[in-house]
C-alpha cells in the first residue's frame, strides 16, 4: 500500500532532510501496514495548492512560512483547499505557540524541525491519519447538537481530550467548567435555547463549549497570560449569575492531570451561581 506524503516546504535544505527521513521510512518497521512512501514536494503554497485539489495526498507536512504565505493563514489555507488532508506543522522553537494554536484550529499535530528523526516522524504521522479518520467519523455521524447548535458531548471529549495533550506538551492549564440551567416544564426549549446563546457568547474563539444535554453545558478554556483559570471562571460566574445559570469549575493541571470525566466530574459538585469553587 503507497503512503503519499505532500512536503510543503520552501527550503531546499530542509526538504532534503525531509525527503532523507521519509526515505529511510519507506517499508521500515515503523510502517506496519504501509509498503511504499511516495513524496511530493511544493516549494510555495500556490504549488502545494495545485497538488492538493488535483493529486490524492495521505497527510501534509507544512511549514506554515513559505516564500508565498506565512503563519496560520497558510495552514487555513490548506484547510480550505483540502479539509480532508491531515496536516502535521513543521516549525522552528520560537513557533511553538504559533502550531499549538493550528492544532486547535484543526492541524493534527505539530513537530519542532530539530527534533525531526523517522521514530517522532512515523508516530506523528500514523497519528494524524489516524485521528483525522476518527474525526471524519465523529462528523458523519454529528458532532452538533442539533436544538442549541453547539457541540455535544462526544465531540466535546474528543477536542477537550485533544487539547489536554496540547496542554501537558506546552505546561499549560485549562478552565474546564459545567454550566446548568435549571429546567421547568413551562420553560422548556426556549429558555435553552435562550441560555446557549447568552453562554456561546462569553466563550472565545478557541475555546470549547457544549451542551451535554439535560440543561448542562460544558466549556473548556485554556488559561493565559491575560486571564488565568481561576478569574476564568469568577468571570463566569458574574456574567451567568443573574439568569440563574448555576456555574462549577475545575482545573487541569498538566503537573497533575487528570480524566476529563474526572474534572466534569468535579464541576458539577461544584455547581453553584454564589461560591467560588475549590480548585483542585
């Protein structure tokens, strides 16, 4: 079976190397079930765009600053040419920040070029291809909920649980928080729908939220320099407090982590629209 491998790199010294590693990939132990790895190389992303929509590719390997494109607009770029080509970032240190925001946005993994050998190369790629067919999965099958719009639940794991490994990797911690409205009978959907709408709003960008069904929502919010996890969930509380949205939190620490069962878990005892929970 052939394994087509796009190498989107402008450096000719770095896609050398590259093209070195992979050779030696090809039909290595490292490869179980893959016989043949076929490599492709665009040097610009208007090369790397023509591939894409008229060649079929088993996985990318970007550098996200080409001659023609730099930064996270080349990576979206690839996902609009190719939704269906996982992508694995290939970045110099002072980037990491840069690829751990990719990998939220949808890139499958990232690598630091120095530490590029066949052994971290071969797993990142398996991984990759082998996530993206779980999430082309989790897509067919419906990720939204469909009455708020949101998320739910098992698109909810897989993102948080994905996001816990970004976490651990970059010794960041992550706000994780259950939010509850308390349904009657005469309330009913709109009142739901009500409160998905207000809850969708105080959530950023890249941050996660669901509906877990049963009037429970569920966020997970990555801490920063500018809000750590803690004044994360004061301004949850406040924002949620007068709609009568009862609002738990809890904490995961990559110096301690835990299951995301285990931190929902947590929240939810911790529910309350008045008291500060304790963090664990």
């Amino acid at each position: 079976m052939n394994l087509r491998i796009l190498i989107i790199e402008s450096q000719d010294e770095a896609t050398l190397f590259l093209r070195e590693v992979l050779t030696e990939l090809d039909s290595s132990p490292c490869w179980t079930d893959w016989v043949h790895v076929e490599t492709l190389h665009a040097p610009t992303w208007a090369d790397a765009a023509a591939i894409l929509a008229a060649q079929p590719v088993d996985v990318a390997l970007l550098n996200p600053d080409l001659d023609d494109c730099r930064g996270a607009e080349t990576f979206r770029r690839s996902q609009a040419v190719a939704p269906h080509v996982p992508v694995v970032l290939l970045v110099d240190p002072s980037s990491v920040g840069l690829a751990e925001r990719m990998v939220r946005e949808g890139a499958q993994d990232f690598l630091v070029k120095k530490e590029v050998d066949c052994v971290p190369l071969a797993h990142a790629i398996r991984n990759a291809i082998d996530r993206h067919r779980l999430l082309a999965a989790a897509r067919a099958t419906s990720m939204m909920d469909t009455l708020t719009g949101l998320m739910n639940q098992r698109a909810f794991t897989m993102f948080a649980s994905r996001d816990f490994v970004l976490a651990q990797r970059s010794r960041e911690r992550i706000a994780i928080l259950v939010a509850e409205l308390k349904l009657s009978a005469l309330s009913g959907d709109l009142a739901l729908l009500d409160a998905a709408d207000r809850l969708r709003k105080l959530a950023g960008p890249e941050d996660l939220v669901a509906y877990l069904g049963g009037g429970r929502f569920a966020f997970a919010v990555f801490e920063t320099d500018a809000e750590s996890a803690e004044e994360t969930f004061l301004r949850f509380r406040e924002w949620t407090a007068q709609d009568g949205i009862a609002v738990g939190a809890a904490v995961f620490d990559p110096d301690r982590p835990v299951s995301l069962d285990s931190l929902l878990a947590q929240a939810a005892i911790d529910l309350t629209p008045a008291v500060a929970p304790a963090y664990r």
